[in-house]
C-alpha cells in the first residue's frame, strides 16, 4: 500500500507523492537555542527522526534539513516580549553566540543519546540573514510589506489566503483582536521581517540591511533556509502544534508571498507531551530534561521507547510510573532478543532481510511492519510487531534477527546492540579479588558445612547485582 501522512493543510490522510519520484524533502523547526532542551521539545526531534528513518525504509532518498535559531527569538511568537537569547546571555554574562554555541552543543549531545540521527542539513539562523534580506526584498517588491516606526512588518492583509494552515481568515482576526500591543501594526497579526534600533535598542546581534541596521524577524528564518536548501516548493515541513497558529501560518504567507507557489505539500505536526499540570514550558521554569530523568535511573531510549508507545498526534502524559512500564518493556523485549542471538550465534551471521526466501513467517512480520509505518507512522503497531517477532517460537532465529535489523532501522532503539550489551554483562566473569574471595570463603564454609554462612555470601552478593553458578568444575559469577 502507499504511504499515507496525515496533512495539516487538509485534516485527512492523504497519500504521500513527492516533488521528485525516489526522493523527499523535509524541513523541522529546530531549537532556538537560549536553554536546554526540555523532553517535551524532544519528542519533537523523536518524530522527526522516524519520519526520516520511516521515508529512508520505504526506499526514499532523504533529505532533512533543520534550523538552529541563534538570532533573538521574541518570548511571544506575536512580536511581543523580551528577546530570549539577550536575556539569558545577560544572566550568564556571556556574549550571544557563546550562549548559542553553549546550547547547541547541549541539543545534539541529547539527540545522540536519545540515538537520533543527525539531519542532512543543520543550519544556523546568523549564517543566513543574507538570503533572508534577498527573500524579504521580494515581498517587498510583491507589496506585502510597511515600514512603521522604523521597522519592516509584513502585511497580512496582502495575502488573501492568510491563516489557510489554522483555518483562520482575517475579518475573524480583526473582530476577535485583543489591544495591539505594536501600535506601528496596521493589523494587530501584522509581523515583524526586520527589526531595527527603533525596537531594540543596543541589540547583541545586527546586520546592514535596505531598511536600517538591526535584526530579522523569527519567521523568515525558517522560510529563507528551507528554500536554500530544499528550493522554493518542499515535500514535508514538521513541527509541534503550537507552531500551527503564529509561526508556521506566518511562514506560509512570507514563502508563497515572495514566489506565487504552493510552498509545502505535506505539513505534519506532533502533539504536545504534558505533565500532570499541563503542557511542558521553559517559561514556567519548571521543566524535565534528558539529563534529569537518566539521573532517575533511566536510559535516554527508555524514553524513546516511552515516546514510540504513543502515536505522533496523540498528546502522551509523562510520569514516573510510565517511565518504569517503558524501561520494564525494553528490558524485557531486549532480554528476549538476546536468548535469540544465543540461539543464532555470531551476528555478524545475520542475513539481510532481503536475502530471507519468500513465503518466511519472518518476512510476513515485516510486511506487516511496513503496513504500520505506511499509515501515518503508526509507530505503537509497529512497534507491537516487533514484540510480536521476537517471541514467535516458529520462526528461525537468523530470519527473526534479519527482520529485527531493519525494523530497528526505522524505531531506532539500538536493539541488539542493546542485547549484546546484555550478554556481555550477563557473561561469568573473573579478576575481582573481593568477589574472588568471597567466592572462596563460601566454598570453605560449604565444606566444613557451613551453610548458613554460605548463603549469606550467596545473598550478599546477589544484592550487589551478582549471581552465583555453581558447576562441578568451580564457582562463576556474573552481574544481573
């Protein structure tokens, strides 16, 4: 069957075709880097890296581009607030671009451990402002633009199909107004493209432009980056549903304003991850990162794991408990996969799924498989398939592990590396002379009938995570 995606634009399912026969293009909103990554950001960069992996499976070639915004980004995507990167290079007494680099490097370190794959183009906000002036000199040339107060808005009245994305339209917008709170807007959803020092006065960051020194607007960063790169129609644009309203109805009016075309075919969006109070915010000061719950005791795919139990535009909840059912989950099925590659033997022997003859039980899994992925990345199912895989008793274990391979591919949950992690660590093993002689102090209990005294060692060693085996040629240990 054909892959299917649910499109924004059109509240259905619709069957996917790319610009390009073989090859899709998709653009993310990336992280604007001023403070850490908070989980629910994350489940974001989770998505996006399935739909990356799923699109690379079904035989695609892939490109993926992503923005890092290090150019002030406001605290309202409205235009309004304070300028998040200034404030929090102010609280640091670091420059912008040292908070910027900062921050990056904290996003990919946590997209690494979480296992997600780097995008194909990772660009940077500051390293682009030329090509966002040349595209805010064509909405200019277009008539979509004012000059007020000294800065550059963008005209929504301009452009009849303004709020298409969010199923708005402008009379509603005017009648349902609040206090404009930019008395330069002619609209109060009039927004900014250029700023200049009659906004912001001594700005970190400026650049020579038509319309003064200063600074661009958030929105036509994403506009600018993804047509360098992807051109000025693109397959797939992601984001979380907040960016629905403001950011990426804005993006729609500033692309197709600059070129008369239809900018995204396919808009897709991930739901929110919340908390017992409500959405995750940066702003409340109260937030989870990967960092705080791997000090909890979980590993970051745990969480993956948690994330790939919930469809994309299902809202998930958070919690502790459903933290521990997921890390339960993954141990369990990892444990299975590795009694499976004992059985198989070396997993260098593994064949590809390709190789697997017609007909293979292993291989009507994968179709299935295939048949979650097609329908909106239907990761639950999928993932369910895989449970379903490792513990079917009537196929062979070469053909289970070549069909786990490349289902992994697309969830991304290092499977048997996981399992030959397990092993390694289940493994008798030798050299610590505590353990060794504690080991032998048992023995010696045992023999002058010391029992009680050797289950004690038994048990105070099992409480350390270590296991006894005894056999008729000595006394091997491994950790649990």
């Amino acid at each position: 069957m054909p892959l299917e995606l649910y499109n924004t634009m059109g509240r259905e399912l619709q069957e996917f075709k790319p610009l390009v026969e073989g090859k899709a293009g998709f653009y993310g909103c990336g992280p604007t880097v001023y403070n850490y990554a908070h989980i629910g950001n994350m489940r974001a960069y989770v998505f996006q890296d399935v739909l990356k992996r799923s699109l690379r499976f079904l035989g695609y070639d892939v490109t993926h581009v992503m923005n890092i915004t290090d150019i002030g980004h406001l605290s309202g995507d409205a235009d309004d607030g304070e300028d998040k990167m200034v404030k929090t290079a102010k609280e640091r007494g670091q420059s912008v671009l040292e908070i910027a680099q900062f921050y990056t490097d904290a996003f990919f370190n946590d997209t690494d451990r979480l296992n997600i794959e780097r995008p194909t183009v990772v660009c940077k906000a500051t390293d682009h402002v030329e090509q966002m002036i040349e595209l805010i000199k064509k909405l200019e040339k277009n008539g979509h633009t004012y000059m007020a107060g000294g800065n550059l808005y963008y005209d929504i009245s301009t452009f009849p199909e303004y709020g298409k994305l969010a199923r708005i339209n402008i009379e509603d917008l005017k009648a349902g107004a609040r206090i404009d709170v930019d008395e330069n807007k002619r609209n109060p959803h009039d927004f900014v493209l250029w700023f200049t020092k009659s906004k912001f006065e001594n700005q970190a960051l400026v650049w020579d432009s038509p319309w003064g020194k200063g600074y661009p607007g958030w929105h036509i960063e994403c506009s600018a980056m993804s047509m360098e790169y992807l051109g000025e129609q693109i397959d797939i644009h992601t984001g979380g549903i907040d960016h629905i309203q403001i950011h990426h109805t804005n993006e729609i009016a500033q692309s197709e304003g600059a070129t008369g075309k239809t900018w995204v075919n396919f808009w897709l969006h991930n739901e929110f991850l919340v908390m017992d109070k409500g959405k995750m915010s940066k702003s409340s000061g109260t937030f989870l990162t990967l960092q705080t719950i791997i000090d909890q005791g979980f590993d970051p795919l745990d969480y993956r794991f948690f994330l790939l139990g919930a469809h994309y535009r299902s809202q998930i909840t958070f919690s502790p408990e459903s933290m521990e059912s997921a890390k339960s989950a993954r141990k369990n099925l990892v444990q299975r996969i590795a009694r499976i590659l004992e059985t198989a033997g070396k997993p260098e022997s593994i064949p590809d799924s390709r190789e697997l003859p017609a007909g293979s039980p292993a291989l009507e899994r994968l179709e299935a498989f295939r048949g979650h992925i097609e329908q909106d990345l239907n990761t639950p199912r999928a993932l369910s398939e895989l449970q379903g895989l490792v513990r079917d008793a009537e196929i062979k274990p070469g053909e289970a592990l070549a069909v786990l391979q490349a289902m992994d591919g697309v969830l991304g949950l290092k499977l048997l590396e996981s399992a030959l992690q397990s092993i390694a660590e289940a493994a008798p093993q030798e050299g610590d002379p505590r353990i060794d002689a504690l080991i032998e102090e048992r023995k010696a209990a045992k023999q002058s009938k010391n029992f009680a005294r050797a289950d004690e060692i038994r048990n105070l060693l099992k409480a350390e995570g270590i296991v006894l085996e005894d056999s008729p040629t000595g006394t091997t240990w491994k950790r649990m």
